[in-house]
C-alpha cells in the first residue's frame, strides 16, 4: 500500500456509532506509519471493526510528556502519524494539543481530517440559536476559575456549549443555574449511541430532572445566551459583585468588571459593593 505525506494527522473519530468514520479517515488510519490513540483499548474496537492493522501506542493525559518526544522522532524520521482521541476530533479537552504545538513548532506538517464530534451535533438539534456560539469544555473545578467562568457566562449573548461528567451534572446545573438565572437550555446525551436522548427545558427543569434520574453517560448541555437588551436586577448584579469580592477584588475593580459584563456605567454598580458590605455587616451581627 502507497505511503502517505510525512506529517501528523489529526484523524477525527466516531462518538459511538460506528458508521460515523469517514472514508478518507479510514484510508489514513490504515496507511499512516503509526496511530497514536488516548485509549488503545478503545480505539482497538474501531481499529478491529474496519481492519485497520497500522502499529499504535498509547498518548493520553498521564504519558504524554514521554510520548511527545516519541512522536517528534517518528515524524523526524520522516514517518506519517496519525493522532485519536477516545471519540471525537482530538485536540478538544484532551492532550492533543500540546503534540499538535511541539510539530508545528518543529516544522511538520498537522493535518486535519474532520470528522464526526459532539458539540455540533448537540447545538445544532437543541434548536437553540446556532449563528454564534461559544464553546467552553468542562467548568473548572477549582472556585476562582469555576467562578471566572460562571461570571463570563452570565453576560454571554451567544448560545453556549459545555461538556458535563455524568457525576458532576447536580453540581454543574446548580451552579450555572444560581450565575446565570434560569435560560432555556437542552443537555444532549449519548449522541448518535443507542440510548440518544435530548433533554430540553431550561436549567432548573434539567436540574429538577438530574435529581430525579441517575443520568448515565457522555453529555453536552446547550445553553440560550443572555437576551439581547435584557435589564438584571439588583440582586443579580450584586451576586455577582460579591463572587468577584470573594476572590479578593477590590470593589472598585469588582465594579469596573461587572458594569462591563452587564453594559452599565460603573457608578451605577460601585454604590452596590457598599451595599453588599453593609449587608454582610448586618448579617454577622445576627
């Protein structure tokens, strides 16, 4: 079989229906040098399934500082290397990226090859807006990241998109529900497997359901952005003021970011971080 371009190839790969593989992937994954794959028990079932018989080693999150300089050497050599993720296109909240960096900073050629993903499928049949989106992966788990995140979203205009972890679905939901107020929003689950389910409502129906279902498996949830023109009230301004105090803000920083985030002037919000102080000061007193 005639050898490909010496180059890293970033192959795209189904999220579970087998069928979703595309042709020219299939013909890359069988005459590329090596496959790099973050699971190669589970890329094994894919590679069996279409006879892909190309060598392969492991590249996940725990190895690949190691495997970086492997595949460097490889791609020296003037060898073809495919890349794979568990599902999906790699590089998108996984440690493709940094192999996708080091090549390009060593001079190789990274090509593409689309293919089948998660986050279109799921924004496209939420029926939500889909002209402009955003695109924000798993929340942070640390507070002030998680926080930063939470209050760049309360003020985002586009339809959102984020990948929840099954075990994280009642504390991500909360959390989006409290920053944000309760937008429309649909948590698409399993897309294209067997169990595919969409669950539309708004965030507080999706978190009434998470509490009353033990939801299982991969999820996207497809958030509506913050209507255009659409006045917070008081008590949502000052939350988000005293999640950004709570971080260590100064006031009049606090209150700089928030009138940005809500288009209001900031003498409107500065007055409000003494009444959140004010407030706090009552509270203790109790």
């Amino acid at each position: 079989m005639e050898t490909i371009e010496n180059a890293l190839y970033l192959v795209a790969t189904p999220i579970g229906h087998l069928g979703d593989l595309t042709f020219r992937a299939l013909d890359i994954l069988k005459r590329c040098d090596l496959i790099a794959s973050e699971d190669t028990r589970r890329s094994g079932i894919l590679f069996k399934h279409y006879g892909v018989a190309t060598p392969r080693i492991s590249y996940h999150a725990h190895n690949f500082g190691k495997r970086r300089d492997e595949l460097l050497a490889r791609l020296a050599e003037g060898k073809s290397v495919a890349l794979v993720s568990d599902a999906g296109m790699p590089g998108i909240s996984d440690p493709g990226e940094d192999i996708v960096g080091a090549a390009l900073d060593a001079g190789f050629r990274v090509i593409p090859i689309p293919g089948a993903n998660a986050l279109l499928p799921a924004l496209v049949a939420s029926g939500l807006p889909a002209g402009r989106f955003l695109f924000e992966g798993f929340l942070p788990r640390t507070k002030k990241e998680r926080a930063e995140v939470l209050d760049a979203l309360a003020g985002e205009a586009r339809t959102a998109i984020l990948y929840i972890s099954p075990h994280r679905l009642g504390a991500d939901l909360k959390d989006l529900l409290q920053a944000l107020g309760d937008r429309p929003a649909v948590l698409a689950r399993e897309l294209t497997k067997v169990y595919e389910t969409f669950h539309r409502g708004s965030l507080a129906t999706l978190l009434n359901l998470s509490g009353e279902k033990d939801l299982k498996g991969e999820m996207c949830l497809v958030i509506a952005g913050k209507t255009a023109g659409a006045a917070a009230d008081e008590e949502e301004i000052r939350a988000a003021l005293a999640r950004l105090m709570a971080q260590g803000r100064p006031p009049k920083e606090a209150a700089r970011a928030i009138a940005k985030q809500y288009g209001l002037g900031k003498n409107d919000v500065y007055p409000l971080t003494f009444k959140n102080s004010v407030l706090n000061v009552l509270e203790e007193e109790k």
